[in-house]
C-alpha cells in the first residue's frame, strides 16, 4: 500500500503544474461549498442569537395575517388588538408567566442640550420579565405607573449613551418626550441588533396608559408579548391564545384570522427561509464546479495512461496484475482529488473571515462541512478515476510494449 502511494505521488511530482490545474477545479469548488455553507451556517447563528435576545419562551401576538410565498409574515393590517384583549388574555389563559402588550410610537426626546428621535414604546410592568431583559441601573415601573399613566420611563443603553453620554449612569434625569416631562427611573442592559436588524438599545419605555393617553392617542396595539412558563408550555399556551382572540374577534369558522401568534421558533424558520435558499444556490453553483473539476481528474488521468502507455506493459510482463495497475491509477486520481479538497478547504477558511471583515456578513465554519467537503473530494476521485485506472488494467501487455 504505501509502495503503491509513493509511486503515485512521484508520478504527480513529475509535473506539478499540470496537477494543480488539474486540482484547480476541485479547489474552487471545495472552496465554494465551504464559504457558502459558513454564510449560511453564520446567518442562521445570527439570526438565532437576535430570535434569542428577544427573551426566552417568548410568544408574540401581532395584528394582521398576511402570508408571503407561503410564509406568514404578520405585521399586515393595522393595530387591532384592544387593552380587553390584553386583559383578557392575562386573566383566561394559564401558562403564562408574564405579558406585557406594546404601543409604538416615534417621537423627538430632549435632555438638556442634547436630542435624538428614537422609538417609544409602551409597555406593562411585565416587559422587562417577559422579554428577559436585565436593568443595568435603577428599577422598573410598577403596576400603578401603567395604572395612572405615570410620567415615568426606562431608558435604553443606546439612547443613554447621544443624551448623557459615555457609561453616565441616566437615572433620575428628566427627559422631555414630545414636550412632556418624563423621569427616568430605570437602565436597561445592551441587547445588540433585533431579528429586523434594528439597533434594540436606542428606545424608551414607558408605561402603554401613558403612550395612549399622552404621546400617540392610540388605542389599539400592535403586538403583545407572552412569555410561557416553560418551553413544553408553548404549544398549549399559543393554541388557547388564538381560540381566546377568535372567540374576542368574531372569527367564524372557515375565516382567517385578523391576528397572529408566533413563536420564536417559527420567528427564526421565517428569517431563515432566505438564508436556505441562498445557500442551496452557492452548494448548486459549487456542485457544478466540482463536477468541472472531476471530468478535468479523468481527462488527465486518460493522458497519464496514454503517456505512460509502455511502463504499464512492462510492470504487467515482469507480473504485475491488472488490479496492482487499477489501483495505482486509481490512487493518483484520489490524491488530485484529496490534495484538491485539502487546497479548497485551506482556500475557504481564508476566504470566509475576510468576506465577515470586508463584508460584514456572518460566517460560520463547521467541523461537519469541513468533512463532507472533503469526503465529497475523495469521492470525485474514486468516481472520476476508475474509468481511466479501469482502461489501464485491461491494457494488453505485448500492446503496450509496442505502443510508440
């Protein structure tokens, strides 16, 4: 065995040129499904880490129902889901360990010298609960803010940071939303992007009686948060929440609902619907080149039998065996093809940090793409290989002594 791979590699040395060129194929390839599964795999650890910074056992209630090619995207039609509905939920369905509604609005925010619009949202005592989000300083509003419509407010890290400045702790300090006076009273922790992309830090909360009542004059909102009390809860918690809102609505049966409640896990399959498709595309396009590069292993194995035409007949007149010459043929080809995959693998974890660098697009090198990348390399050249090792063995012996 190792007799026949060092005369394979000797063979391969004789021109290394032409074996890279050969391999070239099998590089571009391999290098290509490795950098398009990292983007995939990189898009969908991002779009998980921002489905999780939302909170955990998280349900959303949204108004509208809209589907997109088959995917239902919410967020369709206008506010429709009234404080009733809120209390209502709160009150009948079991399961849930917090809720909180939310009533958006954009508006300009003063402080002193310093302004910034940001989104303003408002929500129940139990936001921070059910969205698992810390304070970093201060503490939450209570259930009698949201109760007299309180002039009381949190704070995001982000916002914090334009009006006050760098690590100022903001608490205590009024603000004014839309020219009225708000005390913060409470600092929320960073939480980074949002599943849109959305900086999350740079808001106010405030209590949703006093964005109803003070900022916006709504009287609907346009989502709901439900944090279940567990992760086997959410099933049952989801179902009785859109049998409570049908039976709320007037939903007959047969009619679509004018709302929708999502989990995080369908959150995350929506957001990654595109990433999969993207990366089937790249693993097409990469298969297509590897394939490029498999008919280029056979077209130069077929010449390194013709060339090599009288050293096979002289190893079988001295008694070497046809399948002795199958093997050493087909050897060379998988060590093109394997020395190919190992190239494209190298190329691909070049190539990947540099696309996050240059890019910023997420990338994610897995041990399990890395070795079906490569499996896939060896297995081109046993396929694309043994039809060239195969021609050789048959070869007649006297034939290939004459062969000029």
């Amino acid at each position: 065995m190792f007799g026949i791979l060092r005369i394979a590699v000797r063979a391969l040395r004789r021109n290394i040129l032409r074996s890279f060129l050969t391999m070239l194929g099998i590089i571009v390839g391999i290098a290509s499904v490795i950098v398009g599964v990292s983007m995939g795999a990189g898009a969908k650890a991002e779009v998980d880490k921002r489905i999780a910074s939302m909170g955990q056992n998280l349900i959303t209630v949204m108004s509208g129902n809209m589907s997109r090619g088959g995917v239902r995207g919410g967020f369709g039609m206008a506010p429709n889901l009234s404080v009733e509905d809120y209390e209502a939920l709160r009150r009948d369905v079991p399961g849930v360990a917090a809720s909180s509604p939310e009533a958006r609005t954009q508006g300009q925010i003063n402080a002193g010298n310093q302004n910034t619009s940001v989104q303003i949202s408002g929500v129940s005592a139990e936001y921070l609960t059910a969205r698992s989000w810390p304070l970093r300083g201060g503490e939450n509003f209570s259930d009698t803010d949201v109760r007299g419509a309180a002039k009381v407010c949190l704070i995001g890290s982000t916002t914090a940071k334009t009006l006050f400045g760098e690590n100022v702790d903001p608490v205590g300090q009024l603000i004014r939303i839309k020219n009225a006076p708000f005390t913060i009273v409470g600092w929320l922790e960073a939480k980074g992007s949002g599943s849109f992309g959305q900086d999350q830090d740079d808001l106010v909360l405030v209590p949703y009686t006093s964005v109803m009542k003070r900022l916006s004059g709504d009287t609907k909102f346009r989502s709901i948060f439900v944090q279940a009390e567990s992760p086997s809860a959410i099933p049952a918690v989801q179902a009785q929440i859109s049998e409570l809102l049908r039976q709320r609505h007037q939903i007959t049966e047969g009619k679509d609902d004018d709302f929708m409640v999502r989990t995080q896990q369908e959150t995350s399959d929506f957001f990654n619907a595109n990433n999969k498709i993207m990366t089937q595309l790249i693993g097409f396009f990469a298969g297509i080149s590897l394939l490029v590069g498999g008919i280029g292993i056979m077209n130069i194995m077929l010449v390194n039998v013709t060339e090599r035409t009288r050293e096979i007949g002289i190893r079988l007149a001295v008694g070497a065996r046809g399948r002795d010459v199958l093997g050493q043929f087909l050897t060379e080809a998988v060590l093109l093809s394997a020395f190919g995959g190992a190239l494209g693998i190298a190329t691909g974890y070049v190539v990947a940090p540099v696309l996050t660098q240059q890019q910023g697009y997420p990338t994610l090198i897995t041990s399990s793409s890395v070795l079906v990348a490569f499996s896939v390399s060896a297995v081109i050249g046993i396929v694309f290989g043994f039809f060239p090792a195969l021609k050789a063995a048959r070869l007649d012996p006297i034939d290939a002594l004459r062969y000029e």
